[in-house]
C-alpha cells in the first residue's frame, strides 16, 4: 500500500451572511430572566443574521465560494469538487452540491453533501483533502450553508439564542 504525501492548501476562503440582523436585545425579550451580559459571557454572541424568506443555503453557498475562489485566484473553470456540508438543504434531492455546481456554473465535478451537523464541515474538509492526496479531484470546494434559524425553536431558553445563518467555503 502506497500513501501519497501531496500537499494540500486552502487557497482560499470566503462567507456569506444575510443582511437581516437579529441583536440579542430581540431574543431577550422571550427570556426576562436573562441578560445581554449574560448571552455575551457565554456565548460570545451579540448578534445573530437570519436569512431572508426567499433566500436559500445555495444563495448563500453561491457568495461564499466565489469569495474563495476570488481570493485563490483561480477560476471556476478549476474545481472539479464540491462537498457541501448543511443539514438544511433547499431540497432532498439533488444533492445541494450539485445545485452549487450547476449556480456557480462547474461544468464537470464530483459533488455531494455531508449531513453532519457542526462538525460537518470539518468532516467535508478531511473527505476533501483525501479526494486530492488520493488523485481523485484537483481543486475541491468545502461549503458550509446553513440557516438554522428555520428550525431554532425560539421559545427554548437553552437553543433560541445560539442559532443563526450564514455560508463559509
């Protein structure tokens, strides 16, 4: 068994966040037994962006990874991989990935998503790295998208002010 040393970077990276902004003094207002100060000191948190209605995980997805690659300078001619981790997806099928590729205008890539939560994106990242050491794909996008704030609950006093949305690739 041979083990490939390549070297993989990140050339770069980029994000997306929603315009609506929601501070903690509105999340608060459900929680009177709790203070500002409070969600600071154990979160670190002072606000949080929600997603418009009609703006989906793949719209911020799109921002995110054109951030990216404008950063890394390389085209999106280039990827030939796209692992999106998000467990909101805009549908079940296809893939979220997939609908990346066909937004951002790939012309051929291996692409799929990774349902893992908050480490899911960590996990895209290791399966994206093997895909390169391994021969497999060149240039790989790591996407996270999510917009939790469709199913935060925002009557739970332990979750409600945790959540927001927002992309990183």
């Amino acid at each position: 068994m041979s083990i490939h040393s390549e070297t993989v970077c990140i050339a770069g990276v980029g994000h997306a966040a929603p315009a609506n902004i929601r501070p903690n003094s509105e999340i608060l207002k459900a929680f009177p037994h709790r203070t500002e100060e409070e969600m600071i000191r154990l979160t670190g948190i002072r606000e949080r962006r929600h997603a418009a209605e009609d703006e989906t995980a793949t719209d911020l997805a799109v921002i995110a990874v054109q951030h990216a690659l404008e950063q890394a300078g390389m085209p999106v001619s280039a990827i030939d991989g796209i692992i999106m981790a998000t467990i909101i997806p805009d549908q079940p099928v296809p893939s979220a990935a997939s609908a990346l590729a066909r937004r951002l205008g790939v012309p051929r890539a291996l692409a799929f998503d990774v349902n893992a939560a908050c480490s899911g994106w960590l996990y895209a990242l290791e399966v994206g790295r093997s895909f390169i050491v391994a021969g497999t794909a060149r240039n790989v996008v790591v996407v996270t998208a999510e917009l939790l704030s469709r199913i935060t609950n925002p009557q739970d006093h332990e979750t409600a002010f945790l959540f927001g949305d927002g992309a990183g690739a």
